[in-house]
C-alpha cells in the first residue's frame, strides 16, 4: 500500500523539544526511543533547529534506542 501523504507514511518523528523525555515520538504513533547509555543524550540547537548530541568516549556512551 502507497501513502499518498507523508504524514501517513510517517513512523516517528523525533522534535526533540523535551529535554526530560528526548526520546518522545511527536508523530502520535507512540514510538518512543529510550535513553540508554552511561551519559544521557543531550539536546542542543545548531543553526536554529533542534538536535541530539550523543556523548561517547572511554567515560561512556549515550544512545536512543529506537522501538
């Protein structure tokens, strides 16, 4: 089946408008990442838009671990 319509075509979307729940889907689907990792995942805004910084490194990894 072909969606006509992005939006019905869509799985998740991602904003990450919430730094207390970064993983949060705004597509209303429902499907959530989840935090994991030693470091958290941290928002940031880079040019205007809205982005996840994903520490790493020998004092640990943070990651979203999609559905």
């Amino acid at each position: 089946m072909q969606a006509t319509k992005y939006n019905e075509a869509l799985i998740a979307k991602y904003d990450f408008n919430d730094a207390d729940n970064i993983g949060e889907d705004s597509s209303g689907h429902g499907n959530d990442a989840v935090v994991m990792g030693k470091k958290p995942p941290v928002i940031k805004t880079i040019a205007g838009r809205k982005a996840v910084r994903l520490p790493g490194g020998p004092s640990g990894t943070g990651y979203l671990q999609l559905p």
